[in-house]
C-alpha cells in the first residue's frame, strides 16, 4: 500500500504540474528561456568562479556578454535577414511565374495534345494562388501581431529573461542542494543517479548541439553567400538552427537552395555544385568531427522520438513547448529505460519461478 500511495502520490503531483503549465503557458515564454538560457551557460559561470570571481561578478559577466552577442546579432544580422526577406516577398510572385514558364515549356514537348488540360489546370492553380496570396499574407500578419500580444510577448522576452538568467545563475548550486535536500530519503540515491543521466543527456544535446547548430549556420550561410545564391543567409542559418534535429537541417536547407539555385540559374549547373559543396563539407564536418568530439554519444535520443517529442509539445504549449521540448525528451528517455531496466528485473518480467542463470544457457527441450 506504501508504494501505491507514492505512485499516485507522484502521478498527481504530474497532473497538478502539467495542468499549471497549460493553464500558464501565454506568460511562461520569458522564464522557461531563461532557465533553458541558464543552464547552457552555467558552465561558463563556474569556470569565472573557478578563478577566483565571486559568484555574482562571473554571472553578471556573463549575462553582459550575453546581451552584448544578442545586440551585435540584432545589430548586423537582422537588418540583412529583413532585407532578405523584403526582397523573396517582393520577387515571389514572379519568380513563381518563371517556375510557371519552365513547367510549361517542359510539359509542351512531353504532353503533345494532352498540354492543352494540364494548362488549362495549371492557369486554375495560378489563379487561385494569386486571389489568395493577399488574404495569406494579411491573415498571416494578422494572426502574428494580433491585439499586440507578440509586441509585449517580445519586449517581455528581452527584458525578463536577462534578469531570469542573472538570478538563476546566481542561486545555481544552492537551488540544487535546496532541491536535493527535498528528496524522499529512501529513494534519494536512486533520484540522484537518473538526475545525472539525465543532465548529461540534456547538456549534450543543448550545449554541444547548441554549439554544432551556430558553427552549421554559420558555414552554410557563408557558403551560399559566397556561391551568390538568392536569400543564401536565411537558407543558412534556418539550416544551422534545424541541425538539431539530424539530418533534418541538412534535408532541407539542402532542398531549399537547389530549388532556388535551379529556379534562378537554370540551365547552368555550376550553382548546384556549389550548393551541394557546401552542404557536403558541412555533413562530413558534423558527422567527422563535430558531432563525436562537441557532443559524443551522450544524448541517446532517437531522431524519431525527438521530431516527435517536438511535435508534441509544440503542440500542447506553443513556443514554450519547443524550448522544452528537448530536455523533456531527455529526460522521458531515461525514465523510460530506468522503467524498462526495473521491470526486467521484476518478477513481473521473469516469472514467480524464474529460471536460474545455469539454467538460461540450456536449450528448451522439445515435447512429445
């Protein structure tokens, strides 16, 4: 009966805190990025500590020079993404009309007398993009910026989150012991080794795949820049951020530019080397170098569980949800195997007479 009223003791106590985060997700944003913030820099504060600093220099050393690389971001690279961004949206309609013009001179000669519907479609289409690519546009805008909570939800973002950081940073250590100190006593131990497994799990897939998607978009967006592909800074780093998830970064940005290199410079075929340079020298980078030294066979995550697992929670708290959406799995991956690991071991899985060791390596003998 003691174990059935900590299971549910446990499980309520999981209903209780899952119910609050959906019902307090809108003003979440701010805390779960600086908490995510925080954990990923931690490091950085105890080497500063580890010299010597006091801990509350080293954590505003570095909440400083994290505002500092936030403003040279927004300083350089937002005006050239927006940039970008002005001129896809300006060009769109017709760069669409020259994809229109490619597929039609190629369905000409390869439909003969059947071209005449498949055009007849195609305008049908067209048209239809082209009623609706207004009322797309405005309900997109519409749907962003609506009632100026997106205005609020960013100003929050930046104001509220350094501050997060700089208090989390600060309490660090002692917010571990207090929680270490609330621990059930018989059941402390075992806490503390799946707290472990789930740390090392966590900070190699934040910070060392953190890292790998910063150097990933950083050398994609260079080098479709320098192969003079259109929009090749937002291909890149959507590409760089995306690596995250393996293999899902590189599929697409990969996609993206050769459909854009082949709209823009079709018949020439030296952009698509270029493109497919790049991204090959970014793989082989990665899978040689980058994923085994920065993050190492510490994650354990499944690509599947993880576009799953950020599915999931994207869908049940939004934003918040994609920014937990790591660890969380993360950490369910090693409840799971903790669970699989105590139930293999239980009498449930073997049996009331369950076999002796000797006796496993012994063929079964066939019936009569």
């Amino acid at each position: 009966m003691r174990v059935e009223r900590q299971v549910l003791f446990w499980l309520a106590a999981l209903i209780l805190l899952i119910l609050a985060a959906l019902v307090l997700r809108s003003v979440l944003l701010p805390f779960v990025a600086g908490m995510v913030i925080a954990y990923a820099l931690n490091p950085l504060a105890d080497r500063l500590g580890a010299l010597g600093l006091p801990r509350v220099w080293a954590s505003a050393i570095v909440v400083v020079l994290l505002i500092m690389a936030l403003v040279a971001a927004v300083v350089f690279l937002v005006p050239i993404i927006a940039r970008q961004v002005q001129q896809l949206v300006e060009v769109l309609p017709g760069e669409i009309e020259r994809v229109r013009g490619m597929v039609e001179d190629s369905a000409r000669e390869r439909l003969g007398s059947r071209f005449g519907d498949f055009q007849a479609w195609l305008d049908s289409v067209a048209a239809e993009l082209s009623r609706n690519w207004a009322s797309v546009i405005g309900f997109l805008a519409q749907s962003v910026w609506s009632q100026g909570r997106a205005l609020v939800s960013f100003a929050s973002l930046l104001l509220i989150t350094p501050v997060v950081v700089f208090y989390l940073l600060v309490d660090w250590h002692s917010m571990l012991q207090k929680i270490d100190s609330w621990l059930p006593r018989d059941h402390a131990p075992t806490i503390r080794r799946l707290a472990i497994e789930i740390n090392a799990a966590v900070s190699a897939f934040i910070r060392g795949q953190g890292l790998i998607c910063l150097i990933l978009g950083s050398l994609y967006a260079v080098g479709l820049t320098w192969a003079d592909i259109p929009y090749g800074l937002i291909i890149g780093l959507a590409a760089g951020l995306l690596s995250f998830v393996p293999f899902v970064g590189f599929a697409l940005g990969l996609i993206t530019a050769l459909t854009v290199a082949l709209i823009q410079y079709w018949p020439e075929t030296l952009p698509l080397l270029k493109v497919l340079a790049v991204f090959g020298i970014g793989q082989a980078l990665d899978s040689s170098l980058l994923s085994p030294r920065i993050v190492g066979p510490k994650v354990g995550l499944h690509p599947v569980w993880l576009i799953f697992s950020l599915f999931v929670f994207g869908y049940l708290f939004g934003f918040v949800g994609v920014l937990v959406a790591v660890p969380m799995a993360a950490a369910i991956a090693v409840l799971v195997r903790f669970a699989l690991e105590v139930y293999l071991s239980s009498s449930i899985y073997k049996g009331r007479t369950a076999l002796a060791p000797a006796d496993l390596d012994q063929p079964l003998e066939k019936g009569p």
